[in-house]
C-alpha cells in the first residue's frame, strides 16, 4: 500500500441464493437461473445492499458458475445474467469462477481466490469486510481470506460444514446485523 492509499471495507456477496433466486430441481439441489429473464432478485436484496453501500461498502459479487466448464451453460449467458443483475443492485464487481472442482483453481470457492482478487484489485481491508453466501463453501472462502461471515440459511448451505459468524434468515437481516458490527 503507497502512501496516502487507504484500505476499503467491502461486502462479499455470493450470487444464486443470496442475490438471485435460485431453482430446485426434483431430487433437491439448485441450479441457477439459465437466461437474464430469470434471474430474479431476492427480497429485501437492493434495500439491505443500498443500506450497506450508504454506510461505506463495496459491494462485490463472488460466483462459482460451473456449468460452464460442464458445458450445460455458455459463458456469454452468465455475463448477461451478472449484467442484468447490474442493472438491478448497485455492485461494484461481479468476478466468475467458471471452473469446475476437477480443475483444482485458487479461485472457486472454498478458495478465496476470487475474495483475494478482488481485495487487490479494489484495496479492501478483508479484516473490516464480509462474505455473506448461502452455502459452506463462500462461509470458507470468507473465513480463508480474514472476512467476516454471514450465511443465509438455506436447504443447501451445509450449515453443519461452516463456522460463520452469523447465520441470518434472510439478506435484510444479514444487512442489519452488519451494520451493527460498523
């Protein structure tokens, strides 16, 4: 860090189940939205991230988008979905692992590659930043890279595999009680 530069706070945020709604298939598990016309914000997802910018967060979106790799997704539709998403959440960065676990990367998560970059990139202060995700793995890249962490509890978070510091019900509470700790 040069001279004069100062270290931001910043939030974390995962994207299919913390930002966006996601969609169960028939056996449990969740797929993300497929196209820009279905990604749907959750509720309450702009009032907590505008409440969080006011107080002086970057907002950066952090996702593992597999199904690339997999071939069952095209990374073109990914990047329309993100910007869609965009248009709609004031965020800073929206920065994409397409990888898939095979591939052994620093940067799907659990690895913090993808936190870490984004610190670099934007001179965030990860000991005064957050990771809010909904799913062990972004509770572990948060807690790998010094963040603070918040899972949004949900079916498919694996809760029992993570140690976060908060869980909440729901992003708006998430939000507050983060507020609270600044």
């Amino acid at each position: 860090m040069g001279i004069g530069e100062m270290r931001q706070r910043a939030i974390f945020l995962d994207r299919d189940g913390v930002l966006n709604r996601v969609f169960r298939q028939e056996d449990g598990k969740t797929h993300p939205p497929q196209t820009p016309e279905e990604a749907e914000i959750l509720p309450g997802v702009l009032e907590g991230c505008q409440a969080l910018r006011r107080a002086g967060f970057l907002l950066i979106a952090v996702t593992n988008q597999p199904d690339v790799s997999r071939g069952t997704q095209r990374r073109e539709m990914v990047e329309a979905i993100n910007e869609k998403i965009r248009e709609q959440i004031p965020l800073d960065d929206i920065l994409v692992c397409f990888h898939d676990n095979h591939h052994y990367c620093q940067c799907r998560k659990p690895e913090p590659g993808l936190i870490l970059e984004a610190a670099r990139r934007f001179l965030v202060d990860l000991r005064s930043s957050f990771m809010i995700g909904d799913r062990w793995t972004d509770i572990e890249a948060g807690r790998r890279s010094g963040c603070k962490t918040v899972l949004i509890n949900a079916p498919a978070s694996e809760a029992g595999r993570c140690r976060p510091d908060l869980v909440a019900q729901s992003f708006i509470s998430a939000s507050h009680w983060i507020l609270q700790q600044t």
